[in-house]
C-alpha cells in the first residue's frame, strides 16, 4: 500500500508541475533574432542547447498556474551538471537535519569532519564563519553564494549517497543522479565511501554519523558520455582519445527545472508532495540563492574575484561591469565546468510584477579536447546565456496576466 501511495503521489505530482510542454515557440523565438542565436542555433550538436521555460500565471487570489515551453530537450543527451547538482544537496541536507531535530541537531550545530577512507580530509574549523567554526548553515551560504565546492563535498559527506540518489528518485528525478564530490579527482571507491562527522552545540554532543558506504552504481540511460577527440589526463599530459564522462554526476535539466519549480512553489502542490523544509528553511535558501556575494559579510567576498552578478549567467552573463537592476533578483543555481554553462532560475522583477522559470545549457569546446582549460565562455556560453534571459524578460513584459503578489520573495540582505 505505501508503495502504491508514492506511485499516486509521483503521478499527481507530474500532472501538476509537467504540464504540456510547447515545443515550438522558443525555436521560433530565437530564430527571429539571428543577430543574437543564430551562432548557436547553426551548430545544434555543437553547442548542445536544452531549454526549459515555464510562464507562471496567478489568479485572483495569486494561485500560481504553469505553461511550460521546451527547445531540444533530451533527459538522455549527456552533459555534465557540474555545480547544479548543489541545490538539491542543499534541501536534502535541510530535510535530514528536520527528520534528525529530536537529537537537537541544527543548521547551526558545529560540524565536524572526520576522515576514515583514503583521500578524505578533515575539517574543525572554518575561517569564512564569523565564530570560525563549520556548520551546515555556513556551508549553504557558501554554496548559494559562490558555488563553493568544499561546501558542497561536506553536504555530500553528510547525507551520504545511497540517500541523496533514494532522494532524487522519490522526489521524481528519474533522468539524474549524484555520485561523487567535485573538484577532487572523486571517483569509483573514493566516492562510495562518506566521512564520519560529529555534531556539537556548543560542547555537547548530539548527533554522532559513523562513515557509510554506498555500493550502489546507479545506471541511467544515456547518451553523448563520450565527447571530443581528446584530454588532458592528470598529470596534464595529452591523450588522443575521446573524453569519458561516464559514471560522473547526472542531472537532467527536466530534472533540474522541476527541482527548482517545487522549490519556490510548494503552495502549488499537495502537503505530502513538497519538500520536508520548514519556513527558516526556505527563508535561508530564497535568502543566499538571491543574494548578491558583496552583499555578504560572512563569508566575505573579494569584489574582484566574486562581482555582483558573477552567479548570474541568465539574464548577466557574468559581465563585470553589469550593474545589477535594484527590481530584479534572481533565484538560481549555476554551474561550469567542461566546456558547459548551465543555469536554473527563478527570475522576479518586483516593480513590473514579472516572474518566470529559466534553466538551460549551452556548450563550447571549439578544440574538442578536454580538461585544458580552453573553451569559448566568454565568446559563446555567456553571451549566450545573456541574450536568452533577456529575450525572456522581453517576452513576459509584453504578456498580459494579472498582476502578482510576489512579496513573499523580498528578502533582507542586510
């Protein structure tokens, strides 16, 4: 019976978030202005472009609705997620410590870090915290704010694997997984094997994890998990082969696009069906999605490495000298990293009353070898991503809808 009660949830679930997707309109969107896609849209296998975006339209009494439109998208067609994958250990990460609140577990309890595998390292202390001290809460910022992969590799270690992946399927995320840490070299046994992690507040102990081991391999059916004609290995010596990206991170940007969706909309789904996060919860979440890093005392940013709108690929493109429009912000989690730009956004502009989802992928490797460092961002990925989220915000300021009631998405950056 409980398994046929999570099957009906999953059904209802896509019934509401997947609503009939319009395959045509964004094609035809883009293709009405070559000057800005049509580099793109002449090499379709090249570049790799999914799109998801979905128009949200409030009723009187501000009940969201969802019209959602797509151009090539392949839950199949490989790319690597990179940072993306952090979001949902963000809300994992929050829901295991909700399920574990009778130990007096918190966001704010100090972690520690233990090792017990090789490869793994410890950590007690956190110089970008204003106590010093790591905690799961720090750790989110980190992520929200700059993409911090330690942080990320932290919340991986806590949660552990076998549930992350049980997580991302029973929340319907059938096309994705997350195996291992980033930017670590993290891979086969390495990546199956967790920490040992402590949990203090103040001096006294309450909640102790032992180190897990996830024998699971997760298979999915994909495609394009080899690419180009070659890579730097390690010890950045060329190979003269095609790049392997198989048994790496998967996350589907249908997968990613509804994450974000059951995110910032759980007032659109039934209780059972949202994610187990409490009101603080989605406030530290809305908060650092949003924030800009120079707006953050702890951690503190260095303006010249983290600029205003250095995670704002949709809509920014990462230029350094974009100046943030004080109507906008834009929820969102990005990711980069061989030769793929992804984002997944949720836009609001609280003066003209507009709100709409984003995600999308581009990619650039003009050389076809990986791991060198040298793939067309700043020529391709970024413009591109620029123009898209543009195009969109132009689209909706000329959509009639009602006007809506977005208050719930002022946060207090002070």
């Amino acid at each position: 019976m409980r398994n046929l009660f999570l099957i009906t949830l999953l059904i209802n679930y896509s019934v509401v978030m997947a609503q009939k997707t319009d395959t045509i309109m964004l094609k035809k969107l883009m293709e009405s202005k070559p000057e800005l896609f049509g580099l793109v849209l002449n090499h379709p296998d090249k570049n790799q472009v999914q799109i998801l975006y979905t128009q949200i339209t409030r009723d009187v009494k501000n009940k969201p609705s969802f019209k959602s439109y797509s151009f090539n998208l392949d839950p199949h067609h490989y790319f690597y997620p990179a940072s993306t994958v952090k979001l949902a250990a963000v809300i994992f990460a929050l829901e295991k410590v909700n399920r574990l609140k009778n130990t007096g577990l918190t966001v704010k309890s100090i972690m520690i870090t233990d090792s017990a595998f090789r490869g793994q390292t410890k950590i007690e202390k956190d110089g970008s915290a204003e106590n010093g001290l790591p905690t799961l809460e720090h750790y989110i910022k980190k992520i929200l704010l700059t993409s911090d992969n330690d942080a990320f590799n932290r919340l991986f270690e806590f949660i552990g694997r076998a549930e992350i992946n049980d997580k991302l399927k029973k929340n319907g995320f059938r096309d994705s997984r997350i195996l291992n840490r980033l930017a670590i070299g993290d891979a086969g046994e390495t990546a199956k094997h967790t920490n040992p992690i402590r949990f203090y507040n103040n001096d006294c102990l309450v909640y102790e994890q032992e180190a897990q081991y996830d024998s699971k391999e997760y298979e999915l059916n994909l495609t394009n998990l080899v690419m180009g004609k070659g890579y730097l290995d390690s010890a950045d010596k060329l190979i003269n082969k095609p790049f392997s990206l198989a048994n790496k991170n998967a996350f589907a940007i249908n997968d990613q696009h509804r994450l974000m969706q059951k995110l910032m909309f759980p007032e659109a789904l039934q209780a059972q069906e949202r994610f187990n996060l409490t009101a603080a919860d989605y406030k530290l979440i809305y908060t650092y999605m949003s924030k800009y890093p120079t707006e953050s005392n702890y951690p503190k940013y260095d303006e010249k490495e983290f600029w205003p709108t250095y995670a704002k690929m949709l809509y920014y493109g990462r230029e350094k000298n974009a100046t943030p429009d004080p109507n906008i912000r834009i929820f969102n989690k990005y990711g980069d990293s061989y030769g793929y730009i992804i984002d997944n956004s949720y836009f609001v502009d609280f003066k003209n009353g507009i709100e709409y989802l984003l995600t999308a992928v581009v990619h650039s490797n003009e050389d076809g070898i990986y791991n060198d460092n040298k793939y067309e961002y700043d020529s391709v990925c970024f413009p591109f991503m620029k123009h898209l989220g543009r195009t969109i915000y132009e689209l909706e300021t000329n959509r009639k809808k009602n006007n809506p009631d977005l208050s719930k998405f002022k946060m207090n950056y002070q």
